[in-house]
C-alpha cells in the first residue's frame, strides 16, 4: 500500500486536488501520484474516519483533476461512487474495512462490459461467489468494481438483490487481459464481503444519480462552472436536510 497524505476536510481537498494537477504530465500519467494524494478518501464517511467532503468540493475536485487527465479524472469517479453505493448500501462491516482501503491510498476501479452479455456471479456454498464475464478498460488499480448479475447456481430462494457490485483484487486469479483491452473474468472467487447490493440502491429516493451526474459532468471541459457549482449545492442542502432527493428533483 501506498503512503498517503491526510485529507483532512474541504479545502485539503481543493489543494491536493491543485498539486495533483499541476503535478500530472504527458510523460507520467500520474496514477501513483493519484493514490499519494489523500483523494481516494476524500468521500469517506466521518463515522469512519473520513474528511466527508461536500458535493460542491467533490465536484471542483472532479474538474480540476479532469483538466490535467481525463482518464485520472475519470478513475476517481468510478471510485467515488462505488463509495457512495457502500454509503447507502453496505453492511457495517464491508464499510469499515473498504473505507479504511481508500483512506489508506486504495482506489476501486469500475469496470465496463464489452458485450450485450452481463457479467454474472454466481452464489455457491459456503458464502463464496464466482464471477465471470468480459470487461474493458485498463488495469490502473488494486481493486476492481464489477456490476454482476446475480444467479443461484444452489437454486435456492434467497431475498439478494438481481444486480450486484462484485469487488476483487486486481492479482485474483481468473483475471486476464489481452492487447485489444479486453479483460476476461472466468471463474474468479469473491468473498462475501466484496458483494455489494447495487439494484435495490434504486428501491428509494437518493442523491446517487445526481451525484454521479454533477461529477460526470464536470470532466467536459466546455461544462458550466457556476452551474456545476449551484447543483453541487442542492445536492448537499438535500443530504443535510434529508430525506434525500431523486436526481430528477435536482433538474439533473
């Protein structure tokens, strides 16, 4: 593991978000630099040990970091919001140990698909899981975050969600790239603790989808800043005020 620097609230945030910027150049592509600055927990719960960092910040962190690297940029916000599903969806023990991972400089990289076919993980004995399927993307960081669809090799009923976020070490075995991008996942074992519901996230009222809007949105370099800014703020009155809003209630 890497050694990090502390982020210790909103404005650590905005500068090592400014360090990271002026650091990354078309020789380094600044990923180690990335998992050094302390921007990997900066959405981590205080209850956790985390800075809590507003949606405003996050998203002037987001822009910031875009203008120098897209695919840095784009990197940190997988990684966000895979914290943010664990927010609002993982168990007591799955936070502890996957936030300690991102306060100590681990990132959690999204994984796409590459075909129609969705990545599946299967439920077998014993509370471990296997996942298979393709995806696509560069390998840039130690964990990898899969959305799955889950099926019952046991055949059993059971009250699990129908779609999941698997997470995996990059090193698992089953876990192979080739020259075109692709990356094939056959077999690989999860553990319980890496499975995380993600279809029942949509079952009630959050601010997820307007926080992954107003993030998305801040990597187009032509974006409105002031805009980015006025929804980043809705969205924290939101979460202050509670209960969350939809996105579509944000105007997003």
């Amino acid at each position: 593991m890497v050694m990090t620097q502390t982020v210790a609230g909103d404005a650590d945030a905005l500068v090592a978000a400014g360090r990271l910027r002026d650091a990354v150049t078309p020789e380094a592509d600044g990923t180690d630099l990335f998992f050094a600055s302390g921007l990997t927990g900066i959405t981590v719960p205080a209850a956790f040990g985390g800075p809590q960092c507003s949606v405003e910040t996050l998203t002037e962190v987001h822009r910031l970091l875009a203008s120098a690297s897209i695919p840095l940029a784009r990197l940190l916000h997988g990684h966000t919001m895979f914290l943010r599903a664990l927010t609002e969806q993982g168990t007591p023990g799955q936070q502890d140990y996957f936030f300690a991972q991102a306060l100590a400089g681990a990132c959690f990289a999204d994984l796409g698909t590459v075909s129609p076919v969705p990545l599946t993980l299967c439920r077998w004995r014993n509370g471990v899981y296997r996942l298979d399927g393709e995806s696509s993307g560069e390998i840039r960081s130690d964990w990898l975050v899969a959305r799955a669809v889950l099926v019952d090799e046991l055949a059993e009923e059971t009250d699990e969600p129908d779609e999941v976020l698997a997470v995996v070490r990059r090193d698992e075995l089953g876990i192979t790239t080739d020259s075109s991008g692709t990356i094939r996942l056959d077999g690989v074992h999860v553990a319980a603790v890496g499975v995380v519901p993600w279809s029942t996230l949509f079952d009630r009222p959050t601010t997820f989808r307007a926080r992954a809007d107003v993030t998305r949105q801040a990597l187009d370099p032509g974006a409105d800043r002031a805009g980015l800014r006025e929804t980043a703020r809705a969205i924290d009155a939101a979460e202050l005020t509670g209960p969350p809003l939809a996105s579509g209630r944000l105007g997003m």
